[in-house]
C-alpha cells in the first residue's frame, strides 16, 4: 500500500520547520521522506535534495539552479517537481510548507498528480483567495496563522497537525472503489439542463455519471477526472466557458480546454452547448464597453450577454482546432436549431446568422479523420431528438 509522505519544501529557509513536520509524521506511524526544493542552497539532513529534484527539469539541473532571478529560479523548480513526483509510484500523501513563493511552487506540482492523492498545504496565503493554487483539485490548504518562520507554540501546532492528517491520509488510503459501470463526465448549464437530464437519464443505465456545472472551473474539474481516468469518457454538452474566455466573461475556459480529450484519447461526444452567451455579474457589473450589447438579465447575480456572429467565428475555430487534434474517439454534434434555452424564436438570444457563423467555422475548419466524425442536427439543443443522438453517438464510440 502506497503509504510514504512526502514533505516538500525550501530546505534553505525552512529546514527547522521541515525537519519538524517530517518528524511528526513518523511518530504518527507513518514513513517520510523531506524533499529539498530551495533554488538558493543545499540543504542538508534531507532525503531528497535539491539538486536531485532539479534534475527532473527538462534541461536539466541548471536550468534550476544558480539563476540569478528568484522568480525564473521556482518556476523552473516547479516545473522539476512536477516530474519528480510524477515518478513516483509510492505516495502516501504530500505535505508542503512555505510562503508565497513555496506555495505557488509546490501547489504547481500537486495539481499535476491524479484525483485521490492527498495533498496538504500549510501556507501564509491561505486564508485568501486559494483559487490559482488549488484550481480543479483535491488539494487542501491550511493558514500557518503565523509566518513559516520559526518554531513556536502556536506553529509547531498548526505544522503538527497538518503532519498527523497527512499521516492518517497516508495510513488509512480510501480504497479504489470498483464500479459497476464506468464513469462518464458530463457538462451543463442552466440552459442545457433538459437535454443533459435526457442524456443521463439514458446514460445512467450503463455509466455511473458525473455532472459538472460549467461555471470555468467545473470544466477543469470535468478534464481532470478524465486526466485522471477516473471517468472513461466525456458527454461534453456544454462548451460556454469558450466564450467567457475569448470575450471576457466571469466563468472562463483556461486554454487548456478540451486538453484532457486531446492527451488521454478517450472517448469524447460533445456539442455547442450554450456559447450564445458570455456570463457575468449583477447588471451594473457589465464591463463598459458591453453596455449596449443585448443583455439578459438571468437572475439579480448573472446577466448574460449575446455573442456577435464574430464572436462565434472566433469561438468555432478555437473549439474546431482542439477537436482535430484529438486521437481518440470523437463525435462532435451541432444542434441547427438553438444552441441554449434562450436561443429559439421565442427567447430573447434568438439569431440564426449568429448561430450560423459557429456552424460554418466549425464546418469550414473540420478535418475528417477516421476517429472523428462531425454530426449535424435539424433540432434544438435541448430537444429529445438530439438528446437521443448524442447517446446514439457516444455508444457507438464507447461500447
């Protein structure tokens, strides 16, 4: 059983801390080994040292160690970490301590490894905005109270119990648990929700399933389970985040989007699932230059705001280029008729030409490929009839 802590951090300024925190978790009963990150000198009585770690950078330990600029020197520490841990096939958990510079370092390094591996961070930054450290990951944080500077009464307590959850983490590994069906990711929104509740309904009988609102990082949270192969495939309905990305909304896509399909070859079916419209705020929260765009005012928090047919061309050729680079299994569905609940003739983002750009983007930069097949759909997104081609296709990539 995978049972070895790894504690992680900056020998050089916080070695007492460290030796610390190692310690702790081995009165608690479980083994540890300290790993040296620092970038401005060797630290000693560590089971992996810095210089070790740095080697697993790209270009080698240089590229590391000896810079001159703080900031180049844990990026590219960061970037050696992530490979190190990735090669090891024995971890427990991983704790890790540090400052802001720490924190962003070894934070880089857990969100890279799978779902299900614990991973702690006892930070000074902790108790604010967590979001870039954590990202679409299982990866808890714990305020330090006081700087990471020392020892004293009150963090040797905080550092103590952080060391003994990491140690009953590692000790008492949740057991993988063995479905009956396999997993399948799906996207929605609030105007997707008819067609995905129909795909569910039907996929359910096979998959276990797993929906992710798709609000910028629930589409992150979506690739990294199948990253993680713990899903073993997508039903990607819904694409929003694409516009929020490219136009400057509030739930944004990272560039990274559709990566997960694209890296793991798994089976993918997805769609244009409300990318008629950019998210944010409460109305007075509209960037200036959107005031006179068509609006929608969702609820007192949300408005939404139309996509142009430009917009749409920029959104078809982003999502169009991932597409053709996906090796695996792909079935892309475009619904003719409305892409979200508000665009039919009767709703207020109703336009055809708009709809019409995306469509012919997509079209026009499409590369046919034996894996991949675009399908069009004389209905509307949240119509049964589409709902029941998406299931149609996904099973004939998956079963």
């Amino acid at each position: 059983m995978k049972s070895k802590v790894y504690v992680v951090g900056t020998f050089d300024t916080k070695g007492a801390e460290l030796a610390y925190a190692k310690q702790a978790v081995i009165d608690a009963g479980a083994e540890a080994l300290l790993v040296d990150v620092g970038t401005q000198g060797a630290g000693t009585d560590v089971d992996v040292s810095a210089a070790e770690v740095a080697a697993y950078h790209p270009e080698g330990v240089s590229a590391v160690l000896g810079l001159t600029d703080r900031g180049q020197a844990v990026a590219a520490m960061a970037t050696a970490l992530t490979a190190y841990l990735a090669t090891l096939d024995d971890i427990g958990a991983v704790l890790g301590l540090g400052g802001t510079g720490n924190t962003a370092l070894v934070t880089q390094a857990m969100r890279a490894l799978p779902i299900g591996v614990p991973k702690l961070m006892v930070s000074t930054v902790a108790s604010g905005n967590t979001a870039p450290y954590v990202g679409p990951n299982d990866l808890a944080m714990m305020y330090s109270v006081v700087d990471i500077a020392g020892l004293n009464a009150i963090s040797r307590k905080v550092i103590g119990n952080a060391a003994h959850a990491v140690a009953g983490m590692a000790l008492n590994a949740v057991p993988a648990s063995v479905a009956d069906r396999p997993g399948l990711g799906m996207s929605m929104f609030g105007v997707t929700t008819a067609c995905v509740s129909q795909v569910r309904a039907e996929m359910e009988k096979t998959h276990e399933i797993y929906v992710f609102h798709a609000t910028g990082v629930g589409g992150q949270s979506m690739e990294k389970l199948l990253d993680s192969r713990l899903v073993a495939g997508l039903i990607d309905v819904t694409t929003t985040e694409i516009a929020d990305l490219l136009v400057g909304g509030v739930f944004p896509a990272t560039q990274d989007r559709f990566g997960a399909a694209i890296r793991t070859g798994l089976p993918y079916a997805g769609s244009v699932g409300a990318v008629d419209m950019v998210n944010f705020g409460a109305i007075e929260t509209v960037p200036p230059q959107f005031r006179d765009r068509r609006l929608h005012v969702h609820n007192q928090q949300v408005t939404l705001m139309r996509t142009t047919p430009d917009e749409n061309r920029l959104i078809g050729e982003f999502i169009v280029a991932r597409l053709n680079r996906m090796q695996g299994p792909v079935r892309f569905l475009l619904p003719l008729r409305g892409v979200s609940a508000i665009d039919t003739p009767d709703q207020p983002f109703y336009d055809p030409e708009a709809d019409e750009a995306l469509f012919a983007t997509i079209r026009a930069g499409w590369q046919p490929a034996p894996n991949r097949d675009l399908v069009e759909v004389d209905a509307h997104i949240n119509d049964p009839v589409f709902a029941s081609a998406l299931v149609e296709n996904f099973r004939s990539i998956s079963d």
